[in-house]
C-alpha cells in the first residue's frame, strides 16, 4: 500500500475550497489511493494524475520506488490548465519533498 502525503498548500487549498460537509467524504475517496495509486487520470506524465470530486479536481503525483502518493493541490475545472502548469513547472521541488519525507524516515 501507498503512503498517501499532502504539502501544505494542499492541506490550505482543500479546507478553504471544499464544503465542510464533503470533507469527510473527499477524504475518504482520497485515502483509496492508497491501495490504487493510479486510479486517476493521467496529465501527461504517468507519475501526475488527477481525480474528479464533485466539481473538483485533486492532483498528486505517484512515487513507486517511494511508494508515496504526494497530494499537490485541489481546483476547480476554471482554473485547471494554469493549476496542471504550476505542477509541472515545480515537479523538481515536489520530488524533493519525497526525497526529505524518506530521509526523514530513515533517521
């Protein structure tokens, strides 16, 4: 089973935009990566995906040697395509990140 992770603009970006009420439930739905990493649809690369929740679109990234599934962001389908740059752009910064939760591990 994958680790599932979030960074903090995840963590930001989803208790500011997602409805209280649906939390408990997108959250449930996101922990299910867990078991099935590539359950969401690829952007481009197979490590960057998406899953749809209601009007809103998680993005993560699968690590398989980590066995880390990294939660980036949420959006709306508005402000998809600059959200799916912004990803891409800081792929390097992300992989980082992995990198310092598995050392972090280790020690």
């Amino acid at each position: 089973m994958y680790e599932i992770r979030s960074i903090p603009l995840f963590d930001d970006v989803f208790s500011k935009i997602i409805p209280l009420n649906k939390q408990d439930d997108f959250k449930r739905r996101i922990l299910k990566l867990s078991e099935n990493p590539y359950a969401g649809k690829p952007l481009g690369y197979k490590y960057l995906r998406e899953i749809k929740l209601d009007k809103f679109r998680v993005y993560y990234m699968v690590f398989d040697k980590e066995v880390i599934v990294l939660l980036i962001t949420v959006s709306d389908k508005k402000t998809q395509k600059k959200t799916i740059d912004f990803i891409k752009q800081n792929t390097h910064l992300f992989k980082e990140i992995v990198k310092n939760i598995n050392n972090k591990g280790v020690m």
